[in-house]
C-alpha cells in the first residue's frame, strides 16, 4: 500500500496542522534535549530535538515504517535479496565491510571468502606499491596515482582521499580524472612525471564514454613518453567486471580487481573501487574504514526503529518532505576535509531516490527524493545561508561537526564549531521584534530608523536542523559516517516503494549525446533532432577550431 494512502500518513498530516513552534516544544518539555539525541557508539551524536518532532510524532513514524514492512527490508539486506529488479541484481554492498567470518549467501554461496580473497589481492598490491617494489618503465617507484573514473567511480574515492588527508602518510598522492573535459586530465598530467605515475581505471563495464576516452588519452600521454606499447602495464591498473576489454586495453589480467554486479556505483567505495584510497591511505586505514561501516550496518540491523540513527532521519526526510512539504535537504559539514561530502551525499540521495515511479511501475503517490544540496562550513554562511534564515523556502539542515582535529590551530577549531552551533540556534529559534528593537535602542538608533529596519532585522526562526556530532575525523569514524548516509537513502526508498539502485534516467542523455558526436565532428548533420539542438550544432561548428590547433596558454597564466 503506498504510504500516502496509511491512516497513520494522514493522522500524521494532521499533526501538522497545528504544530507549536520549536521555541514551544524546548519551553514545554525540559526533557526534548534528551529524548532526542542519539548514539552510535562513543564516536558519533545525532541531536535532532531541533527538528519539527515530538517523541509523539517520532514514534508515529516508526509505526509507519513497520506498517511500510521496513524491518523486513532491513534484514533483507544483510541476506540474498533482489531489491534492484529493474535490473535483475541483487544489493549486497554491506558485505564488501563484512569480516572475515561472517556469512552471506548468494544463490547458495557464500561471498564473504570471494570478498576477502579480492581485499587481500588489493593488500598484496598496496604492499608493493609503498615499498617500492613496483616500478616505473625508468625503474622508479611510483609517486602519483590517477583514478580515471566517473560517477560512483570517482565521488566517493575522491571525497575519502580529501576527507582523509592527515592519514595520507604513505608518500602516494592521489588524482582523480572523471570529467570529459580535457581540462581536467590536462591541468592534472601537467604536474605528474608519466615515469612514476601509476593509472588506475575504473569502471564496472569497461565501457564508460567519459572514462574510457580519459583513459586513452593518458596512455597515449605515457607512450608518448616510453614509446614502448608493453611498458602500459606497468602503469595501468584497472577495476572492472570486464576480462576481456581490460586486456584489449594493454592492462594485464593479473592487474585487473574485480568488483561484482550486486555492487553499485555509488555503494562501491567499500570494494576494489576504494584502491585509491587504501594506496593513499595505507590498507591497514582503509580495513579502519570498513569497520566503521560494518559498525553503522549493525547498528542498522540490531538496534530498535525508534533509537535507530539512518532509520530516524529518513522518516525525518519524509516528515519534512512528505508531510510539512519541503522540498530539498541541506547537508553542512564543519571540516574543509569533508568538502566533498555534500557532492557525494548528492548523487547517493539524488540518483538512488529521484524516482517517479514504483517498484510495481506505477506512479508514485507522493513527492520522493528532495534535492540535496550543500558545502563545508563555514563558507555557506557567506554564500547562501541568508536563504535558509529568511528566504520563503524552509531548508531543513544537518550540521555535521568534528569535536577534535588533527591540526594545532585550536582557536580555529573552536570558532568552527561555536558558528555551527550558533547556525543551528539561529535556524531554531530567530530573532522576534522585541529583541531586535531592544538591540537597536541601546545603540542609540531613533525610533524612526528602527521602523525601517525592524522587518529587514526579524529572523523568524523555527526552521528544523540536526546536527550530527563526531569525536574526531577518522577513518573509522567516516566510513561509519558514509554508511549511515547509505542507510537513510535506503530506507527512504523503501517507504516511498521505489527502486533505489537503479539510475535509468541517466541513460538517456548518454544516448543522444553519443549520436552527437558525429554531428559536431561534422560527419553527419543532427537532422534526428530538434530544432535547438541543430542550430546549436551548427553554431559550434562554425565556432570549432580544427584539431591540433588549440592555442597555447598566455604567457604568465596560472599553471597547476
């Protein structure tokens, strides 16, 4: 039964018709601070008492959610299921961080062994890699490692890297090369030596236009360097399902990690897509990474709906969005580290959720996945937070801050995290009239001038935030961190009814640019497509320089 059709959804509509303000809720109950916050551990705090909820209402939305089979689904996950139909797969990214012991079958096997088999090719490499053993075509170690890849390829190895830079101590630097514009592989071969640079392709087909055109391009860079076709595989690795096209590529069979169709894209960082991170990190963190996930899994799968951290903010996303009708969901991390995160957390939520239809292809019966978006802190209080304070769209905000940092600056780290707090105080509970006017007369402004200024100086408040508290940025820590955001995306899926694992709108565009190609290299025309596109067409073929002749940069530009 779809959810918006639940008596407990409609009782729930009701509840929200007549709310008290969240100043209401914490001047009524002495005791909200407490009933709603959460923890994982003793590294990891979720207060959501400013959040528009009572302990009435959250305990409506777990009874949603047993009503929706959710605990069923919960426990699918951690067993042989087929929650992707769409494409006949099933969803087992949780046993990429199992240990050793464990048990999870698959069609009547096991696949800890087969994962662990692959973890422990991926620590051999790693081993060679940092004690220089593998070698550069002049016999140098490596240095460099560039991860040409794209969407769940690239965002999530890429956000660990950064967010994991003070544990980046094996003397490999980490590149990530995902758009197709030659900008990006351009500007990052220019500072790399293609003697010491270590390629590593990732792509599940061995088919991605993007990273399969990227990847040529830089073998090309490197022969043009040693000039010697056999020299590629010892400097190319790759990460795909692909046998055959790896080896059509010149990358040896050896040198290919596999990774397996119950894993998706964007749920791959845990499995041989996370090389990158383990030859930056060393494999001893990446394994710290792993178990902070499988700590956030059982936490998922053993703890009760109403104490459950990822199962309380996706009925919070669907209270917001469902129910008070707020459309987007912004996600601020207090660390320059984690300024990937928001992108990341944008196509886990956006590509899993962004449906319009159910698992039985019918339309769906209420408003699905919200438009995430974000970016560190405290730079977004300089950018758009003005929006979220007075604009006439309620931005519900998790705030996501680190108690401790691996950086001296002390005075930093505590400004940082005072304007987070003060961020969430300010969204919960404003500035009324009486406070600003009082504010104004004792600095002596006239009353006339504080009638002109007192609408501009009101904050209205009473707009929902959680912050999401952590001891400190490890790799532990984060992978617990990434797993609780896998979770809540979940579990909203499955109380909207749709598939989550699917990305099927993002094939359609592949497709037509695909035949767009030709047009623009002015070998057919776009006749087959509207009248847009042709006359952008031709106004890009008039406007082409012929190949080879792209101008060089001024001199004294900025080079990386």
């Amino acid at each position: 039964m779809p959810l918006s059709t639940l008596p407990l959804f409609k009782a729930l509509q009701r509840s929200a018709e007549s709310m008290p303000t969240l100043a209401a809720r914490f001047a009524e109950n002495s005791q909200r601070v407490q009933q709603l916050t959460f923890h994982v551990g003793d590294e990891l705090l979720v207060d959501i008492s400013r959040q528009q909820v009572c302990p009435a209402v959250l305990q409506q939305l777990c009874d949603l959610a047993r009503q929706m089979n959710l605990p069923k689904a919960i426990a699918g996950l951690f067993a042989d299921n087929q929650f992707n139909p769409t494409e006949q797969r099933a969803v087992l990214h949780t046993a990429l961080r199992m240990p050793a012991g464990a048990v999870l079958m698959r069609n009547g096997e096991n696949i800890i062994p087969v994962v662990h088999a692959e973890l422990a090719k991926m620590r051999r490499f790693c081993q060679r890699i940092h004690n220089g053993e593998w070698r550069g075509y002049t016999g140098l170690p490596v240095t460099d490692v560039v991860n040409i890849g794209i969407g769940g390829s690239d965002l999530g190895p890429a956000m660990v890297c950064e967010a994991l830079k003070p544990y980046c101590t094996t003397g490999i630097r980490a590149h990530f090369v995902s758009n197709i514009d030659p900008a990006h592989l351009a500007t990052t071969l220019n500072q790399l030596n293609p003697a010491t640079t270590l390629f590593v392709v990732s792509s599940k087909s061995f088919g991605t236009d993007e990273t399969m055109s990227n990847a040529v391009a830089a073998r090309q860079w490197l022969l043009n360097a040693c000039g010697d076709d056999s020299l590629i595989q010892q400097h190319f690795v790759a990460v795909s399902t692909n046998h055959r096209k790896v080896v059509e590529f010149g990358i040896a069979a050896e040198n290919m990690f596999e990774f397996w169709d119950w894993v998706g894209g964007r749920f791959s960082l845990w499995s041989a897509i996370g090389l990158p991170i383990a030859l930056a990190v060393g494999f001893e963190r990446f394994e710290e990474l792993l178990a902070g996930a499988h700590a956030m899994d059982e936490h998922l799968r053993t703890t009760p709906l109403e104490q459950n951290i990822p199962v309380l903010l996706a009925l919070l996303t669907v209270w917001n969005h469902n129910v008070l009708g707020h459309a987007s969901e912004g996600v601020f991390p207090y660390s320059q580290l984690m300024h990937r995160f928001p992108a990341f957390l944008q196509q886990l939520n956006m590509e899993s959720n962004g449906k319009s239809v159910t698992l039985n292809g019918e339309p769906v019966s209420c408003a699905t996945g919200p438009i995430v978006f974000g970016d560190v802190g405290s730079n977004s209080q300089h950018a758009f937070f003005q929006l979220l304070h007075q604009g006439t769209a309620v931005v519900p905000a998790e705030f996501i801050g680190f108690v401790n940092s691996p950086y001296d600056f002390a005075a930093h780290r505590h400004k940082l995290l005072a304007n987070m707090l003060a961020q969430a105080e300010a969204l919960a509970f404003g500035k009324p009239a009486a406070e600003v006017q009082a504010e104004l007369r004792a600095e002596g402004v006239s009353e006339q001038r504080i009638a002109e200024l007192l609408p501009s100086k009101v904050m209205p408040g009473n707009r929902p935030s959680t912050v999401i508290l952590c001891k400190e940025l490890t790799p532990h820590t984060l992978g617990s961190l990434i797993a609780l955001y896998e979770h809540k995306t979940f579990v909203q899926g499955v109380l909207w009814s749709v598939n989550s694992f699917d990305q099927w709108g993002v094939e359609l565009g592949k497709k037509l640019a695909s035949g767009l190609v030709s047009a623009l290299a002015g070998e057919t025309d776009a006749s087959n497509h509207d009248a847009a596109t042709q006359s952008l067409v031709k106004q890009i073929c008039r406007w082409s320089t012929p190949a080879g002749s792209c101008k060089p940069a001024p001199t004294g530009s900025c080079k990386p």
